[in-house]
C-alpha cells in the first residue's frame, strides 16, 4: 500500500467472533483503505480464552473470507499497548462498535488515552439493532449451558463452537 493508505484498525478479543464484530469489520472496510482486525491477548494468562490466539486469527480469516470483505488483514498483538501496535502498522485510526451507552462510557476512556499518548483518534460505529445483544461473551455462555446461538456467529465459528461441545 503507498503512504497516503488510510488504514485503522478493528481490536478486540475475538473469543470468538460474532455477526456483530462482522458488521462493524465490513463497514470499516467501507470507510478505510485496509482494516487491520487485531485479535488482543495477554500473553500472562495462560489458557485464556475458548479458542487459542491462532484458532481465533483462523477464524476470523475464514469468516472475512466467506463474507468477501475486502482489504482486511488479521494480526494478533499481546504484551503491548494498542497504540504501539497502531504506530507499528501505521494506523491512523482505531474503529470500535458501541451497543449501547454502557460500550460507550467503557470506551470513551481509553478513546482519550489512546490519543492522549500518540495521537490516533478513535472512531465507534454504532452497531446494528439486530446484534446490539450479541457478545462473544455470552455466545459462549449460553452454548455451553446447551442453548443455540449459533445463528449469531460466522458459519465456520458455529462449526467450532459445535466441535467444542461434541468432543
């Protein structure tokens, strides 16, 4: 890509992706010329997390894949701040999705610090009403308790989900 590349960047934990993470990913792909979606961990905590850092980075390439969104690239990043990873991919941007006003004073937050320390703004997209509901976090809770879900997920995650809970 040349310089004048407008690139941001997707973060999050991914644990696992959802439609929602999706809908976010493809309109940012929308408005930026890459999308540079980074899978976060912390590398001190072992076993972290339904699905290893490289199970997730797989997923997210195979959903990406199948939705045909393009000009994205999925990196992971641990140990470090999120503006370290941004100058060290030449982001001009962090884009995060908000679901309600909680996201948002979540957010708001490290929106200021991140650019408090480099200068990378943050842009939040609001999400879409039909997965404002949707977290990885309770994707996870509710399968494994044996409930559905997986209409809320990527095909290729609904078969991981699935996989986990048959073995």
């Amino acid at each position: 890509m040349s310089e004048t590349t407008r690139r941001c960047v997707c973060p999050g934990s991914f644990d696992p992706i959802t439609l929602g993470h999706l809908d976010i990913i493809r309109r940012a792909s929308a408005l930026y010329d890459e999308v540079v979606v980074a899978v976060l961990f912390n590398p001190a905590k072992s076993g972290q997390g339904m699905f290893s850092v490289d199970e997730r980075v797989a997923l997210i390439e195979g959903a990406v894949a199948a939705e045909e969104i393009p000009r994205v690239r999925v990196v992971s990043s641990g140990g470090e701040l999120l503006v370290d990873l941004c100058t060290r991919e030449d982001v001009c941007a962090i884009v995060k999705g908000l679901r309600s006003g909680t996201d948002f004073a979540y957010e708001l937050p490290m929106a200021l610090m991140n650019r408090h320390l480099t200068g990378v703004e943050t842009v939040f997209l609001p999400g879409a009403p039909a997965f404002e509901h949707v977290s990885s976090s309770l994707i996870k809770e509710v399968h494994a308790l044996g409930g559905y879900g997986l209409d809320l997920v990527p095909p290729n995650v609904a078969e991981a989900l699935q996989a986990r809970r048959d073995a």
